[in-house]
C-alpha cells in the first residue's frame, strides 16, 4: 500500500479499540471489514470505563502517563462524535483505617507529582462529598479531573456505525489487518509474523453490577484493611465493583473468593450497598504485556498491524490508539513507546 492511498482493511476484534480503530479507518475513507463472532462482549463490556490517567498509574510510568493523557483530552470530542457524554466528577480516593490512608496519601503524592490537580480532604470532608460512605472511612483525596464513561454505551454507539461479521473475508482481500483480539492474538496471525508466543498474555479480572437507590455521586475508588476497590457510579442507579488482577492460564471465570472480595472491600466502605440488587457478576481476561505498554503499529510484517496490549486502560486508550493506527496506514509514522517491534529486539 502506498502512503496517502486509501486500503483494504481487515480488523480482528470488535471490542471498545477493535471498533475505534475500524470507525476512524472508515472517516479517513479506507474500506474496511470488522471480524468477531461475539462482538462487543470482550474485557471492555465488562470494564468499569475510568478515564483516569493518573490514578491509574501505579509508579513512575511517564510514557503510560503521557498515553493517557493525550487519549483523554481526545475523549470529550470523540464521545460528543458519538452522541454520548462523559462524566466529569472526579474520582474520591478513601482510606478506611491508618495504613488504607497511607495508600491513598502514596496514591495522591503520585499522582501530585506527576503534575495532576489533588484536593485533600480529612473524614468529614469526604463524607461532605459522599453521605453514603462509612463514618468510620478516615480521609481522602478528591481528583477532580477525573472522568468516566459507560463503555457499554460507548460500543453501542460504535455498533451503529461499524458493521461486524462473524468470519474473515476472502482470502486475498484484505491489503493490511488489524490484530485488535485483546489477550488471544490468533495463533496464525501471530506465526505469519514472526511474532514470539506470550507477547500477549491474559490478566483476570472478575467485576460485578449492581442497582441501588443510593449510589456515590462519583467514582469511589479506596482501600478497606488493605483491599482495594472502585465503586463507580452509572445512570438509573446502576454501580460497577471491581476488579481483582489475576495472573492465570485457565479460562477466565468468576470465583466465589475474587466476589467475595470485591463486595466485602465496597460494603465497607459504603454500607448502604448491603441493600442493592446485584444484577450481573462476570470475568474477562485484560491483555497485558511484558512492559506494561500497549502494542500499537507495525510487526515485522508490514501487512500486519498490532493494537492491543492495553492492559487496564482499554477505554482510556481507545480514541488515540484509532488515531495511531490510522496515521500509520495513511503516512508510516509509529509511536516508538508502543512500536509493538521494542519487544522483538532482545528475542
């Protein structure tokens, strides 16, 4: 394909990054044909959908932290694009007792010196925010350039303008292909370009849902005796628990221990969840990577292109990982952080 011309395209995966990689390709006037017999029902169905650069990161990860960052200003437009609306709330960090404190006080000294905006708060301050929170939860932070979004909506609202097949096209048809499959590139895709087995490994990640009369009027993300969890809030009373991390070969399922877990953390914190609805529990594996940073652009073969690896931060990324991957087709260029070729050169 030559650079500026337009392409066949074959994308593989229709989740949140999937379908907003094909969505841009079809702006930028590429042909292109979506591939998934179950679309839309990967990790980013079941994500909770924080757009949180910074409260995402965990240490010092500049160039995670840039990728956020730079996706997240492109969120507004993008969602507006769709007819939808972010969320703009912020995000309240709790501390049930002294040492749940320090990891918020160690969250918010990161995300302080990572050059993102924190409000302090002390115990009254927090529940002046959240009346629902325990009156025990010690303190706080509140980051208020937080958003979220529902991605549900969001692939939805994707749907609607990609249409999605359950089987590749015919052999020959397509120029280039998109490997946007999350944790499970296919097996021939990944032999065809030379690529190593485990660049891309499933991370487990059990969620749940609930309906409540009385959810947190934002995003609620805390510690309760050393177990973190986020409690974020959805439209007609809807809140999202989650999520274990689980490092695991099987399938990925949902297990008593990890449910347990999640709803022990969150009803500590906020007990008014003991009278919710619990309307859905489910598990999907995330797509991590050696080095933590998505795997976005060319492989060794040209007529293949990678877009996953995105970890946690599918949703995040979504928008701008389109646009990277659009402004390789049209012009080469390649964001060297997530060349997916970084992780091939000491193999």
């Amino acid at each position: 394909m030559s650079r500026g011309s337009t392409a066949r395209v074959e994308v593989l995966g229709a989740g949140i990054v999937g379908l907003a990689v094909a969505d841009e390709l079809l702006r930028r006037g590429h042909d292109v044909r979506v591939v998934d017999p179950a679309p839309a029902r990967g990790a980013s169905w079941a994500a909770a959908g924080m757009l949180s650069p910074a409260a995402e990161v965990s240490h010092d990860e500049p160039a995670l932290l840039d990728l956020g960052r730079r996706s997240q200003a492109l969120w507004p437009g993008w969602a507006a694009r769709l007819g939808l609306a972010t969320s703009s709330t912020g995000t309240l960090l709790v501390g049930r007792d002294a040492a749940d404190l320090q990891e918020v006080d160690r969250q918010a000294a990161l995300v302080r010196r990572l050059g993102g905006r924190v409000e302090e708060l002390d115990s009254r301050g927090v529940r002046d925010l959240e009346p629902g929170l325990a009156g025990r939860v010690l303190g706080g932070a509140l980051l208020p350039d937080d958003h979220s979004i529902d991605p549900r909506q969001v692939l939805a609202a994707l749907l609607e303008r990609v249409p999605v097949q359950p089987e590749p096209g015919p052999p020959g048809w397509a120029e280039v292909t998109v490997l946007a499959t999350g944790s499970t590139p296919p097996a021939a895709y990944v032999d065809r370009a030379g690529l190593p087995p485990g660049l891309v490994r499933g991370v487990r990640g059990e969620v749940l849902r609930a309906r409540t009369d009385d959810p947190p009027g934002r995003t609620v993300r805390g510690w309760a005796r050393g177990r973190a969890v986020y409690v974020v809030p959805r439209a007609g009373g809807e809140v999202v628990v989650g999520a274990t991390s689980e490092e695991h070969d099987a399938p990925p399922v949902v297990t008593l221990g990890g449910l347990h877990a999640l709803l022990e953390a969150a009803r500590e914190l906020l007990p008014g969840l003991d009278r919710a609805e619990l309307v859905e529990a489910l598990a999907r594996d995330r797509p991590g990577t050696v080095d933590g940073l998505p795997l976005v652009g060319p492989t060794p073969d040209p007529a293949l292109v990678m877009a996953t690896g995105h970890f946690r931060h599918g949703v995040l990324l979504a928008p701008l990982t389109a646009e990277l991957v659009a402004d390789h087709l049209d012009t080469g260029r390649v964001d060297p952080a997530i060349d997916p070729r970084r992780l091939l050169e000491n193999r």
